[in-house]
C-alpha cells in the first residue's frame, strides 16, 4: 500500500498543497462536526420520546400500574 | 466566485431540506407559514447565497458553515 | 493501538449517547409503566376461535371503569366495528387473527400491535375524553388490505351502555290471534340499569320501564291485537335506549297450514335476530345495514 | 499504462462487470416501480387496480432490496479481495459459475412475482418479506434459495483467495479491503442460516404442500434473524467504499486502520442477535426478549458512530491537504466538483440523518410510535435507498472506467444526478417519515380511508403526498441521468488516460492494530455465542408455544400415499431436539 501512497502523491500533486502526516493532524473539524450532530440527536431524541412519543396518547400501559393510577384519580 | 460551483451546488441542495422543515419548526413557535410564502423564503434564501457566492472575493474566505 | 484523543473523545460521547438511550426506554418501562405487547397470553387455534372470547368478539365490563375488548382481525375486517367504549376507562384489548397476519393499530395514538394468527396480543390502555379513533391494518394482509380498516368509539359515560336487545315475534298470525312481541334484554354491565323498553307497531306505542341487574337478563312481552291492526304487513320496531331490533309481522284472513308452520316461521325470525345480535349489539348507534355488511364482509374474507 | 483494473485483471473486470450490469438492470426495472407505487399511494395517477399494487411492492422490494444491492456488493467485493490481495481469483469458471446462479435464481424468483400481472393461477405477491401464512408459488423460494447459495460460493471464492494468499505472505496482515470482504462474509454465513431454515425447513414444504401448516410466527422470527443483518450486508460495501476510496478522492487518508477493522468485527459479532428488534410488538415473544435485542440494537450504533469519526476525519485529512483551513472551512477545500466525492459525501450525510431515525426505530416501547407507518418506509430510503444506493451510484463513476477501460461519458451530468438524488429522496423520506408519526401505514395501495383522517399539526396529508411525487418524480429524473451515463460510457471507445486502480492510504495502518483483530475464528465464534444466547430462548419459546408447525401441529394428518411429510416432520424433530440439547449443553457449560 505503500506504492499506493506514491502513485497518489505524483498523480494529485497539483491539488496538494502540502503533506500532513499522521502526528501533525490533529482533526478539529471533525469533532467540531461531529459535535453538532451529537447535539442533534440528543435533542432530537428528547424531542421524539417526550414529545412526539409520550404526546401521542394513549399508550399501551401494564393494568396495576394504571389501576393505582386510576384509583388516585377516583379518590 | 468565493467557492467552486460544485460546492455552490452542494450548498443549495443542502438547503433543500433545511427550507422543507422550516415550517415545521415555525410551526412551534407559532409562525404559520403558507406553502407559498415558505417556497418564497427558500427561493430568497437561495438567492442571497448565490448573491454572496458569486460575489468577486476580497481579502481571506470566509466560512462556508 | 493509538486512538487519538479526540476519536476518544468520541467513544466515549457514543456510549452515553447509547447508555441514555437505553435508560430512556427504562425509565418509559418502569417508571411509566409502559408495557410491551408480549407472551401473556396463551395461543389458539386460528381456524377455530370457539373459546367464549373471540367466537363472540365483544367489549365486556370485567371492574368499576375496567373492561375488556375481544377483538379479531381477518381479510379485510375487524370484529366488532365499530368498538364502543366509555370515557375515563381501562380497556384491556385482546386481538387475534382468524387468517393471516394483520395488525391493529389505532391511528394517532401508541396502540399498536401486530396480529399473528394463533397467538392473542394483549394491551391495556386508558382512554380518558370521548373520542373517535380509526383503526387500520397496517401490515400487508391480502389484495384488499387498504380497505381494511374500523373504528373505536370512545363514548361520554352516559352514552354507554353494553345492552343487548333481541325481539321476536311471528312472521305471519291469522286475524283475531293475538301478537305476542318478545324483547330479551341482556344488561352486561356489572351496575343495574333501568330503562324502557318500547314497542312501536301500526301506529301504536307501547312501554314498559324494567330494572335490570348487571349481567341479567329481562323478557318483556307485549301482546297486540291482531284485529285491530288489520289484514297485511306491519313492520315491528323494538327500542331500548338506542338499540332497535325490527321485523314485520304479516296479518292473515287465514293460515295456509297449521301449527307447525307457525314455529318455522318463529325459526326464521330467530335466525335474523341473531344474526344482529353477534354484532349487531355492542354497537346500538350504527344502525342494522350498517352491521350486516360488516359481517358480510367479514365471511366474505374467510372463504377467501 | 494506465494501471486500471481491467488491465490488471482482465477476466475479472468481465465478472465484475457483469455484476454491476445485473445490479443495474434491477435498479431501473425497481425504480421504475418505485415511481409507480409513488403516483398510485398519493393518488395523482393510478392506472391499476390496487391489488396489484403490491405485485408492483414485492418487486420493487424484492429488485431494489436484493438483486441490486447484492450483485452491486458480489461486484465489488470481487474487485476488493483481487485488488488489496493483488492476486487474480483462484478458478474463473467457478466465479462464474457462482455468478450464474444467482442469476438464475433471481429468474426464478422474479416469475412467479411477475406472473402476479397476469391472469394465470402462478404469483408471489407477499412482500420482501414473505410472512406466512400468506403464500408464494414454490419457484418463488426456490428462486430465493438459490440466489442466496450463489452468494455463499461467492463467499467461498473469495476466501479461497484470501487462504491462498496467505500461503504465500505467511506473516503479513490481512489488506483491510480484504478483511472487510471476510468479516462481512462470515457475518452473511451466520444470518443467512435464518432465512435458509425458514424457506427449507417450513415455507418451501408447505408451499409444495408437503406439510400442512407453518408457525407463523416461527419463519417470521427466523426471517428477521436474516432481515436484520440482510441490511448490514447492503450497507457494508458502502461503508469500504467509505473507508477505502472516499479518503483517497478526498485527497488523503483513511484516518485509522485498526478502527476501521474494529468497526467491522462488531458488524460481525453483533449485526445478527438483533433481529428481534423488528419484532417489538409481536405478540408471543416475552418483553425481556426484546429488552435483550434492544440492547444490542443500541450497541451496534457504536460502530457506524465510530465509523461516522473516522470518515469525516479521513476526509477532513484530505481537505487540510489541500489547504483546507479553519473549524468548519475546511469543508471547502474538498472536491465537491468531483461526482463520485460528492455522491458519497451526500450520501453519508443522508445516513447520519438515518441513523437518527434508526436510533428511534431501535427504541423499544417508542416502536408502539413508529411500528409499520410510513416513519419506517422513510428511514430505510435513507439508508439503502441513499446511503447505499446513492453511494454505489457515485461509485460507479469511479468503477465504471476501472471495468470497462472507458472514461466516463459525462462527470457534469454524474454530478447533476447525485445531486438531485439527493434532494429528491430529501423531500420523499421527510414527508414519509412526517406522515409515519401521523400513523399513516406502510405498504398500503390507498391510505385513505372512510371512517375517518389523518390529521398533521402542521401542514396537510395533501402536501405530505404532493412533497412524495415531487421527490419520487426527481428520484425518477437522477435515475434516468445514470442510466444515461451508464450507457454512455459503455458506447465509449477505450480510453488510455485514466485513474489507477488504487485505493486510500493509511494514516495510522494495520501495524498499529492488535493482532487479535485478525484472529476470525474467535470474532465468529464469538458471533455465534451471541446469536445462540440471544436467539434460542425465544426460538425454544415460539416452538413450544405454537408448535413447530403452527398451532395445528397434533392435528397434522400424515399421508401414507406421501410418507415424505412424515419423514419431513422426524427429520425436522431431530434437528430440534438436537439443536436443544445442544443449547442446554452450551448453557450448562457457560454457567
């Protein structure tokens, strides 16, 4: 794979600016990026579960719990 | 130009499904928008990134978010 | 290995972001109580369904604002449809499926299930306002599964009743004999109701007040004279609160044959009272056409 | 000298090509049915009965879902191990012959499903997923049979590569384009024994009327034993390709070797024990259950979390190479005008927006939401319909003059159509997953209904349907531009300027990685440990519960004229019963 890495040099020099090797790259825009999309999805998540899901009345719930439920309702 | 036209083109589709769910999200905060008015806001929105793209470039890039 | 900082940084955010969402589904478990459809009930033989639950689908009153739905799913039809339920109660909702696979969902709320035949999905829910609710089939059943389709009627406590209403009466009686209207009236709620019973016949009215015990039955019989009403046709309607059950009865110079004809025809006419009352009585607004074609339909899917 | 690689295998490049053709001929008969079913669901034009429609359905599941994914990934899959290995396959005519027979049995399958069109008694119209006890015609899981043993001699070639290989570079790492080929094998051995049971055990017997009855619930949980991993199978050829070209195009490296390859054993150990998850409101299989499947489920994010890290970081390399600068700026230093860049790159993203809807469907009482409404019809046109398909469309820019010789006919029109894919399934799956969350169902010819409507809190179902045929009529559009290119290249004559056959560099390489992550049989071992704890608790259940043949099983008349269905059902008995003694060995000794 190292004569891939050659080929790739000599073939894409004109697009290359410069050369970053392993040490020197420190990925900042990924974890910038990826940053915003782990607020996403725990937004979203929050959002789905109690809002669209928990909002979406009623749900198939188990009998005592509901029977308690009830029962402090009627008292 | 400030950026190549191919990332201008990834940038509008990429605000296809930002203007889509414009609505939606007005909707929440209790802005109603009509069909017409939100493709009139994505046309506008459109229209100033093309605006700023083509725009002759000055001085350092900005960032293209 | 090296892993750089930031990648684990990463790592570490995705097992929270998995660990919190596997608490989320918990805390929706435990501490709402949530509760999936699963092996609760015993399985049964979809062909047959001749267990006293689904050979007469049905909503029965098991506690004080507790209920039980029986329900079956087939190409290309629930039973009963529609369901009738009070306001501010708990249904229990037992499905299974005569045929295929089919599910029972309620459009716009968490009830939803798959129903696989042989085996009883079980699933409680509290219905709190009145309220109508669709019901659709949600998993591919057959070349008509978009018509596939019922409803729940969430009713005001005062509009509920689980009544059961079957008249009967002779098809054909010679001048002279008298009518008798026999109005069976099943209460399958557990409290008494107490209501009227009211036979409308050429253009008279009669009523009675009775009080059934919840899980009773009540016969009424009206006697009418069949001279007064004449000779030829006059249709009977039976009423208790909004159920009706109706029939014509033929007035006659003559009888063709004797007795024995006489308790054919009270067969026939049975026979058509029954047929309302397997579906025909959980749901007294919809009117009688209404019902038949439901069940017509329903048998239409089972011989497919 | 161009280094392509039909010039350094030739008799592959033909087999490799002869794959991707297949693929595409799947992909243009599926989308065409895909814009049928768009127009007949929204109801702005229908020219055929209903009941059709779900002929229109399975084929459309069955072309798209199957034949265009897998031949696409048998495709590519060739080029991987040829390529990273540098060694020609082992026996042509065997590549062939593999290849001829998942042709064949697609043939076979595709009969009966388009004899559905027709008047005659044959049709297979039951989905993708064939649940019983709705019945195929026989050729149809025949056809489906042998589809599926073409795709495990095509396993077999590529390990008889990888074993010769090794004979011969005795202490050097497995290439990580090869070792994504293997695990990716090894983890289709183990879920297809799923499928394989469900159609040889049960469904093929009794549609030949060999038996009486099936348990319906039984073939259907032993469809998604398959049904689950089936889409990481589609979905692992796009992320190579993620891995091992997109750093490349980009213009630098894959960020890290060894994650990569740990991203695969998970795929390998954990893709399969998931199943259930499909399964969440079955009646007959117990909460806990689900509960264990969920887990899993939820574990099985972190590899294409991982992956998405790795990814934009190999690509964020590259942009930096080419003078990419700032938090976010970066991201305009890369080639967005090259189609195959931008197809994969929008691709991605579309899967990130998946994984969120995947992250909800995985969920397990939030499935009483989601559950079969158009929510799940959304999500998985993110995933194969985009991240897969549209991946391999990009792919195919870069593929296309590597198998055929020939430059692309156009790169302005290949961009075009990336690009307009990637809006139209935008404005598709959003509406589809709005109307899921309104309950509107899947898979139904007419969602309107009678007795009552779908209300949205925002919007309308009528513009929810209107955003469908807008999307599935620019869908339609981007797949006319790639056929078009597709066959333009094709028309065009050889060409000695093109890119060599490479694929990225590493940044951090497999030196760095642990050797044990080579060590296969422990990951498949470790593989099937999982999938016996997950699955024969509730295979054992479903089997006691409704018989192994459906609740009928005591009442299964044994024909003496036949005596085959009598041998069929011991046969079938012993099996379990030795698959449960089995179990309770294996746990007696785990405890």
């Amino acid at each position: 794979m190292s004569q891939t890495a050659e080929h790739e040099a000599s073939n894409e020099t004109s697009e290359h600016v410069r050369e970053i090797g392993h040490d020197e790259f420190d990925p900042i825009g990924t974890l910038t990026l990826i940053g915003i999309y782990f607020l996403i999805l725990v937004f979203l998540w929050f959002f789905m579960y109690f809002v669209e899901f928990l909002g979406n009345d009623p749900t198939v719930v188990s009998g005592t719990l509901v029977f308690l439920a009830t029962g402090e309702r009627l008292a | 130009m400030r950026i190549s036209k191919g990332a201008l083109l990834i940038v509008i589709a990429f605000i296809a499904p930002l203007i889509v769910e414009l609505r939606t999200v007005l909707a929440w905060v209790n802005v109603e928008l009509t069909l017409l008015e939100s493709a009139v806001l994505g046309i506008g929105l459109i229209g100033v990134i093309l605006v700023w793209a083509l725009w002759p470039q000055e001085g350092t890039s900005e960032s293209a978010g | 290995m090296n892993i750089h900082t930031y990648e684990k940084l990463w790592l570490i955010a995705a097992m929270v972001l998995i660990v919190g969402f596997i608490a989320t589904i918990t805390y929706g478990s435990v501490g709402l109580g949530i509760t999936m459809v699963g092996d609760q009930q015993d399985t049964v033989e979809p062909t047959e369904l001749d267990d006293e639950r689904f050979s007469d689908p049905r909503v029965a009153q098991v506690g004080e604002n507790e209920y039980e739905a029986y329900v079956t799913a087939q190409m290309f039809s629930f039973q009963p449809d529609p369901i009738e339920v009070p306001e501010d109660s708990e249904v229990t909702f037992y499905v299974t499926s005569r045929d295929v696979i089919h599910s029972f969902s309620l459009v716009g709320t968490n009830v939803n299930t798959m129903v696989i035949p042989g085996e009883v999905a079980e699933m409680t829910v509290e219905f709190d306002e009145p309220q109508d609710y669709g019901v659709v089939c949600n998993e591919y059943c057959g070349p008509n599964h978009h018509n596939m389709e019922g409803m729940v009627h969430v009713v005001p406590e005062d509009e509920f009743d689980l009544t059961e209403l079957d008249a009967e009466a002779p098809d054909e009686v010679e001048t002279g004999d008298d009518i008798d209207v026999t109005a069976t009236v099943e209460n399958r709620l557990l409290d008494p109701i107490e209501t009227t019973v009211t036979l409308e016949i050429g253009n008279e009215t009669v009523s009675e007040d009775v009080t059934i015990d919840g899980g009773e039955t009540d016969e009424t019989t009206f006697t009418v004279d069949s001279a007064q009403l004449g000779e030829g046709d006059h249709e009977w309607t039976v009423t208790v609160d909004e159920h009706t059950d109706s029939w014509t009865v033929t007035v006659v110079d003559e009888l063709e044959d004797g007795d024995a004809d006489d308790d054919a025809d009270d067969e026939s006419n049975e026979n058509t009272d029954a047929g309302d009352d397997t579906d025909g009585g959980e749901n007294g607004t919809e009117d009688e056409t209404d019902t038949d074609e439901t069940e017509s339909d329903a048998s239409g899917g089972d011989d497919e | 000298m161009t280094n392509t690689y039909i010039e350094s295998f030739p008799a592959e490049a033909k087999v490799v090509r002869a794959a991707f053709y297949s693929s595409f001929l799947a992909l243009a008969i599926g989308g065409l049915f895909g814009i049928i079913q768009t127009l007949h669901r929204t109801g702005y034009y229908r020219f055929m009965d209903s009941a059709d429609y779900y002929t229109v359905l399975t084929a459309h599941g069955v072309l798209l879902a199957i034949t265009f994914t897998i031949f696409f990934l048998v495709g590519v899959f060739t080029w991987a191990t040829t390529t990273s290995l540098d060694r020609p396959v082992e026996d042509i005519r065997f590549t062939w012959a593999w290849y001829g027979l998942m042709v064949l049995g697609t043939v076979l399958t595709a009969i009966p499903i388009f004899a559905g069109f027709t008047d005659s008694e044959m049709s297979a119209s039951v989905l993708f997923t064939f649940y019983a006890p709705l019945q195929g015609h026989p050729l149809f899981y025949f056809g489906l049979v042998l589809f599926v043993v073409g795709t495990w001699l095509a396993g077999v070639d590529w390990f008889r590569s990888w074993w010769a290989w090794k004979q011969e570079h005795p202490d050097e790492r497995i290439p990580l384009p090869t070792f994504m080929v293997l695990t990716t094998t090894l983890m289709w051995y183990i879920a297809t024994l799923g499928v394989a049971a469900a159609i040889l055990l049960f469904l093929l017997p009794w549609s030949l009327g060999l038996v009486e009855s099936v348990n319906p619930l039984l073939t259907r949980t032993l469809f998604w034993f398959f049904g689950h991993p089936v889409v990481y199978f589609w979905l692992m050829p796009a992320y190579m390709m993620w891995y091992v070209l997109l750093p490349k195009i980009s213009g630098g490296k894959l960020f890290s070797d060894p994650l990569a390859r740990v991203v695969f054993v998970l795929f390998l150990i954990l893709s399969v024990p998931t199943g259930i998850h499909h399964q969440y409101l079955d009646p007959g299989i117990a909460e806990g259950f689900k509960f264990i499947a969920m887990t899993n489920t939820m574990f099985l994010l972190l590899p294409s979390l991982l992956t998405a890290f790795t990814v934009v970081a190999s690509m964020e390399h590259g942009a930096r190479q080419r003078g990419g600068t700032g938090y976010l700026g970066w991201l305009k230093a890369l080639p967005w005008r090259d189609p195959v860049f931008a197809g994969m790159a929008l691709a991605g993203l579309m899967f990130a927006a998946a994984g969120f809807s995947g992250m909800i469907n995985a969920g397990m009482n939030i499935n009483y939401l989601v559950h079969n409404t158009f929510w799940v019809v959304g999500h998985f046109h993110l995933t194969v319909g985009t991240a897969v398909a549209l991946t391999f469309m990009a792919v195919t820019y870069w593929f296309l003059p590597q198998v055929t010789g020939k430059a692309l006919w156009s790169r302005s029109v290949a961009l075009g159509q990336v690009v307009l894919w990637f809006v139209g399934m935008t404005f598709m799956s959003n509406a589809m997953h709005r109307g899921g969350l309104l309950g509107i169902p899947r898979r139904t010819a007419e969602p309107q209904y009678e007795g009552f409507e779908f209300e949205a809190a925002v919007g309308s179902v009528g513009e929810l349907d209107a955003q469908i045929a807008l999307g599935g009529a620019l869908l339609t559009l981007s797949l006319v531009l790639f056929f078009a290119n597709v066959v333009g290249t094709a028309l065009n004559s050889r060409s000695d300027d093109l890119p060599a056959n490479e694929y990225a560099d590493t940044l951090s390489g497999p030196s760095d990685a642990p050797l044990v992550l080579d060590n296969l049989k422990l990951w498949t071992a470790i593989a099937i440990v999982l999938v016996i704890f997950a699955y024969s608790f509730p295979l054992l259940s479903i089997i006691e519960r409704g018989g192994l043949f459906g609740p009928e099983l005591t009442e299964l008349p044994v024909s003496i004229g036949l005596g085959l269905e009598y041998l069929w059902v011991t046969t079938v008995s012993t099996v379990t019963a030795a698959g449960e003694t089995a179990i309770t060995i294996i746990a007696g000794v785990s405890s």
